[in-house]
C-alpha cells in the first residue's frame, strides 16, 4: 500500500512540474482584521508543501480567518519540486511583503510537509530568526522519510529527478546541513505536530526537532483521532493544537473537533 502511495505521489509531482512552469506567487494583499487582538496578533503565513496548490490550503487558511488572523497562503515556487533552498529565499522575499503589506514587525508561519523545511532553512540560514515569531510545522519530515528513498528501489531513479525528493531523502547532504548544530535557533517558538497514520513521513518520529522545540503527536491526546499527512490541513483536532500554538498556550488538543 505504501509503495502504491508513493509512485502516486511521484507521478502527481512530476505532472504538476509539467503544469506549473512559470507560475508565480502573488504579492500578498493585507486583509482587514476582525478584531483589535487580531490587530495586535502577528500575521501568519500556511505554507504550501510538495505538489501543493495554494486552493488546498483554503480550509486551514479559512479557520485562521474566522479566528481573526490576517492570513496569508505561500504556494512554494514550482509546486517545491525544486532546491528547497531556492524555495527558501524566495520565502525569505515573501515574508518581507506580508511585513510591508500589514506592517508588522513579525509574522507566524504555519507550514506543511515540505514547507516546514523551506521554512526552516529560512530561520535556521537566512536570518529568519529575526522576522518570525512562532513555527509551527504539520507532518515535515525534519530529519527525512524512507518513502523518498523507495523511489529508488521501485526503478524510478533517484526520486524521478525531483530535486526536492532527493533532499527529503534519510541521510541527504540538505538534512545533514539543516539538521546541524541548533535545531530551534533564535528566540521562535517551535512547534512540531505529527500523526501516527501520515503515509509519506516514516518513521513518523522523524517529523520532530530537537533543542526545546514543543513536539506534538495527536495520538498521544486523541488514540482514536486517525490523521493522514494531508489530513494535517483539514482535521480539527491538528487545528486546536495549531491555534494553541499560536497563543503560546498550553497542548491541550481537543480531540472531537471537526
């Protein structure tokens, strides 16, 4: 089932290569805030992971809202089919556009799969740790997946070509580099939220980061709770932890949330 996964999420990848050549990502537009603490909150930037539309991430971008954030969706450069960090430096342009659109001095991100590595190559060696107040990242394989290495074994080459495959691969030169010295540089407060069920990040443990980072597995709160690694962007129970994050507050997930 797993093999059958991951040729899929190859051949998705590739075709959205195909599809998206010569996209770009808009220049951010400030939205209104619904309330004075909304106001006072950083913006929050979702960042889009491998192969993601930035419609995809409507829904979480929608709850953001409906909390009152000004939120901002990053859709990462080629589908991040490309160098992640490439990716990363045009992130560290956008960030400075949502700062200039709202005025704020920080904004939070909230990233997923992929975009939790192009988000923190950013903090970790572009300076981010001086414009970003809080990471939260949803199923990222911070130190690797195996499905990535399979793409080899199943006679597809190294990942199909797939730059960013190939970086996400176990034991990569880009995690060696990442994943050296501090994992939570700077004064962010990072977040790792992970699901026992997430078919593209294995081993799952490998969606955390070290160095006083607050790492979350739902089943850990909700056993029943089944998540898969897209599932991170739609389930209510992955949200509650994400808006807790954003308050600094205590893990308290809420586990029948829809």
């Amino acid at each position: 089932m797993l093999l059958r996964k991951t040729v899929l999420v190859v051949s998705l990848a590739t075709a959205a290569l195909l599809a998206s050549a010569g996209t770009a990502t808009a220049a951010p537009v400030a939205p209104a805030a619904t309330t004075a603490a909304a106001a006072a909150a950083n913006p929050v930037i979702v960042v889009g992971g491998l192969s993601g539309v930035a419609v995809a991430y409507e829904p979480i971008a929608a709850r953001l809202r409906a909390d009152g954030y000004r939120t901002f969706i990053y859709q990462l450069p080629g589908l991040g089919l490309g160098d992640i960090p490439a990716s990363a430096r045009a992130f560290a342009g956008y960030v400075e556009q949502v700062r200039a659109s709202t005025g704020a001095a920080s904004v939070d991100v909230v990233a997923h799969s992929e975009g939790g590595l192009v988000s923190r190559y950013y903090l970790k060696r572009l300076g981010g740790t001086a414009t970003i107040g809080r990471y939260v990242s949803l199923g990222t394989p911070q130190y690797g997946t195996y499905v990535a290495n399979i793409a080899a074994f199943l006679g597809l080459g190294s990942c199909a070509g797939i730059v960013a495959c190939q970086q996400m691969t176990i034991g990569s030169a880009f995690l060696a580099d990442l994943n050296s010295g501090d994992d939570t540089p700077g004064s962010v407060r990072y977040t790792t939220i992970r699901t026992l069920q997430d078919e593209l990040v294995r081993p799952t443990g490998n969606a955390v980061v070290n160095d006083g980072a607050t790492n979350v597995l739902i089943q850990s709160y909700c056993p029943l709770r089944v998540v898969g690694h897209l599932g991170l962007v739609l389930d209510g129970t992955a949200y509650t932890i994400v808006r807790g994050a954003l308050v600094d507050g205590p893990v308290r997930p809420n586990c029948l949330a829809v």
